[in-house]
C-alpha cells in the first residue's frame, strides 16, 4: 500500500469514527432535548466541532433521517422475522406491535425525533417506511383472513397508533402507563361484532 492510499484509508476510518461520535451524541441530545435539539448542542456532546456534523448531515433534518430511518429498519426486521412465526396471526401481529412499542420506549431519542418530524423526515425515509409496510401488510392480511382481527384496518393505521401510544410514554403522570394504553389498542383490533365504524377509510 503507498503512503497517500494510507492516508487515504485513516481519512476514512476517522470519517466512520466522527459519524458514529455524531450520531451517538444526537442520540443523547435528542433524548434529552427533544426536537429542540440544536446542532451546536450535538457538537459539543460528541466531542466534535460543528463544521464537521454539518459536513456529516447538512441540516438538522438530515440527521433525524439518520435517526429514524435506522428505527424504521429495525421495525421491518422484526416484522419480517415474525412472518416465520408459527403462532395464531393476530397474536403474531400483536407481539410485533409490543416489541416494537418497547424499542421506541427504550429510544428516547428518536421518539422524540418522530414527534417533531417533519414532511422531509417522512419523504426521505420513505424506502425503509416501504419495507416495513410490506411485511406489516402481510400480517395483517393473514390476521384478517384467520377471522380474528377487524377487517377495516388497514395497515396505513399502524403509524397513526403507534404515534399515540409514544405520547404517553416518558409521562410521570399517574395513570398514563403506555403498556395500559398499548394493550387497549390492541384489544380494539380484535375481530368483534359488532364493531363501531370508523370515520373514514385508511389511507393508502
């Protein structure tokens, strides 16, 4: 190896090693700061000047993308894995709904990333919000034709419920216990009847 492509190689490994810094102090920042998080604030926490977070993530959106996108992965990893599951469909779903509501209470700081996300956020994490729904749909397909989950749900309902159950989490408040909460939603999508209806159509 010449000596420009070693110092081209350690460019990169302290690039790796500042994005990682980066990325673990915002994780920090966010938890604590929630959206109000500055990017001056991230800096200083992972021990790294500014120019160089911008140089990493141009703008503050950029680095929630980061944030969450990786949540996202790990939503469709457990979603896929639990298509394997050999277990009566609706409790398959229902214990994805639980893990993956125990992962967001354990990241404070993407919870607080989601909340505060705006449309950039969605549009740019898109592809990883995709995979997930693919493999959401399918459980909630089998669930439908098992019989044992209402069949006008649909799986565009999934963030809008999970966003109400991240409300309540972090709360000192007495009684708001987002297990509770969580439990009540999801006895809501048993299959019943009858059933109230819903105000309108989920959305595609």
């Amino acid at each position: 190896m010449t000596i420009p492509e070693e110092v081209e190689r350690s460019q990169r490994a302290d690039a790796r090693r500042n994005r990682e810094r980066i990325i673990h102090g915002a994780r920090e920042v966010f938890a604590r700061d929630g959206a109000s998080a500055q990017m001056e604030d991230v800096a200083r926490t992972a021990g790294v000047g500014v120019g160089t977070v911008y140089r990493h993530f141009p703008t503050k959106e950029a680095l929630i993308t980061e944030l969450v996108a990786s949540k996202f992965e790990s939503f469709g990893q457990t979603a896929r894995e639990a298509l394997a599951e050999d277990r009566e469909p609706f409790e398959v779903l229902a214990g994805v709904l639980r893990r993956n509501a125990a992962f967001m209470a354990d990241d404070g700081a993407v919870r607080h990333a989601l909340m505060g996300a705006g449309e950039e956020v969605w549009a740019r994490t898109e592809p990883q919000r995709r995979e997930a729904n693919e493999a959401f749909q399918q459980l909630v397909e089998r669930a439908q034709r098992a019989g044992t989950m209402r069949g006008d749900f649909g799986v565009a309902d999934i963030p809008m419920l999970m966003c109400g159950i991240c409300a309540t989490m972090g709360h000192t408040v007495p009684g708001f216990d987002w297990h509770r909460h969580l439990e009540l939603v999801i006895d809501g999508l048993r299959a019943r009847q009858p059933i109230t209806a819903l105000a309108s159509e989920p959305t595609s």
